[in-house]
C-alpha cells in the first residue's frame, strides 16, 4: 500500500485556514446587537436601514455584497431568528455573491 501525497502548497494551507475559520465563526457566533452588518441565514451578509431601531422585529435589511459593499436586493424583511449574528469575514466564503452567482430579485426573508 503505497502512502497519500500530502500537498502543502501555500493554496491549500489558505484554503484549509478559511475553511476552518468559517466553520469556527459558525460554531461561536458574535451576538448581532442590532448594530452593523449581519449574518443572514448563514449565507449572506446584510445590513439593517439607517435610523432602525436596534430592536426592530422584523429588521429591514439589504444583502450586500461581502467585497464592493453594493446592494444586491432591495429591502427585504427579516425575522431576527434569521439573523446568525454580526457579519465576520469568515463567512465570505458563503456568500452567492462571493460565488458570483446572481440573487434572485423576488427572494424574501420573511419568516
């Protein structure tokens, strides 16, 4: 039986290091505090209207793109239990906008 060729090309090093730091932020959430961007679903990053109450139930929001800060919906209602917690960079890697991969402009997050 011939032994596995282990890679440890800078690629994968990074690859593996995004990967296990998403997994990480998923597992230990930062609290959303009404404040900032937020973690949608686990898989989009949103960011509530200016002047929003920070208790406001549901939260309108906005996807955004996680690079170019652009918005990629219009304003959408979102229950709070939507809400993962605030955005942190590791869940970049789960972002359609990230995958390049268009939103459907009829998505909703109403609960």
């Amino acid at each position: 039986m011939r032994p596995r060729q282990r890679t440890d090309a800078p690629g994968d090093r990074k690859a593996v290091a995004e990967f296990t730091a998403m997994l990480a932020a998923r597992q230990r959430p930062a609290p959303w505090t009404g404040r900032g961007d937020a973690a949608v679903r686990i898989g989009e990053r949103g960011r509530p209207l200016p002047g929003q109450p920070a208790d406001a139930d549901p939260v309108a929001l906005v996807l955004i793109h996680p690079d170019t800060e652009a918005a990629l919906t219009g304003t959408l209602p979102c229950a709070r239990s939507l809400i993962h917690g605030a955005w942190t960079d590791p869940y970049r890697l789960l972002t359609n906008a990230l995958a390049g991969r268009t939103i459907n402009p009829d998505l909703t997050l109403e609960a």
